[in-house]
C-alpha cells in the first residue's frame, strides 16, 4: 500500500486508514462505507463484533476461511466459494449462517435460503425464525464455535 494513501486515509478516518493497511496488495481498496456498513445484528454484541472481524479475516485469507467453513461447518468448499462471490452476502454471513444452521440441526442451504428470503430483522430474526434465540443454549454453542474458529486462526478476538 502506497505509505501516502494510508497517511491521507488516517487524516479522513482512522478506521479506513486501518481497513487499507489490513487489505493485502491485491484486494480492492475498501470504502469507509464497507468498512461501517456491516451490521448483522445476531442479538448478541459478542457475536456481532467476531462476525465483523471474519469479513476482515476472510478478505485477506479467503482460503483459509474456505477451509474452516469446510472442515468446522461441514459446507462443502465449492459451495463457500460459491457464496463468497455472491455480492449479497459476506463472509461473515456465510459464517453465521452455516454456524447457525449446525446449532439448529439443519443444512447450511435451508438457513442461506431463510436469509435470503428475509433479513430485514437481521440474524436474530432469521435465527428466531428457526428456533434459535438469543441468549439461549445454541447462542452459547454459536459463542464456543466463534471462539474455537479464532484459536483455530491464531487471531485475536476483538474487545
């Protein structure tokens, strides 16, 4: 990254400044819009700010992220990179939703298909909508799946 770009980029926003700096030289550069705009709204501040930070994680290992969702999630590879092209879904959201579906007992493909039907309440209301609440045993699970897939990536969770 061009050390001017990240010094003008620090003067506008500190969180696009940081956006940049995290971006590996071949990824598009991130607007200060992509980097505020995700909100998944999961019911639980914990599990929103781990999900914000796997589209970071995931932007700069893409591979690696495949690899999770197909070893930990039991989603086929081609199918998380499949969804990963699809410009209405993140990676986090690929993440939560698989994740969400292994709590809940079903396939990644019926929780895709809930969100993409619906999503204006966000993940908890998806995830109300199959049977999973916020602040109940399957969140507690989801919160352990979060935080083994961060000891699996050797990352820092975000405070």
């Amino acid at each position: 990254m061009n050390p001017c770009l990240l010094v003008l980029a620090l003067a506008a926003s500190p969180a696009l400044a940081l956006a940049l700096a995290q971006q590996p030289p071949s990824a598009p550069p991130l607007a200060e819009d992509d980097v505020v705009a995700y909100v998944p709204s999961s019911g639980d501040a914990w599990i929103d700010r781990r999900l914000f930070d796997i589209n970071r994680y995931a932007a700069r290992y893409p591979e690696a992220f495949a690899d999770e969702m197909a070893r930990y999630r039991a989603v086929p590879r081609a199918y998380v990179e499949a969804m990963m092209k699809q410009p209405d879904w993140t990676s986090a959201d690929i993440y939560f939703a698989c994740a969400l579906a292994q709590v809940a007992g079903q396939p990644c493909r019926a929780v895709v298909r809930e969100w993409s039907r619906d999503h204006a309440e966000g993940w908890s209301g998806v995830a109300a909508r199959i049977g999973v609440r916020p602040g109940s045993e399957q969140y507690r699970r989801l919160r352990e799946g979060l935080a083994q897939t961060y000891a699996r990536w050797a990352r820092p969770a975000p405070e």
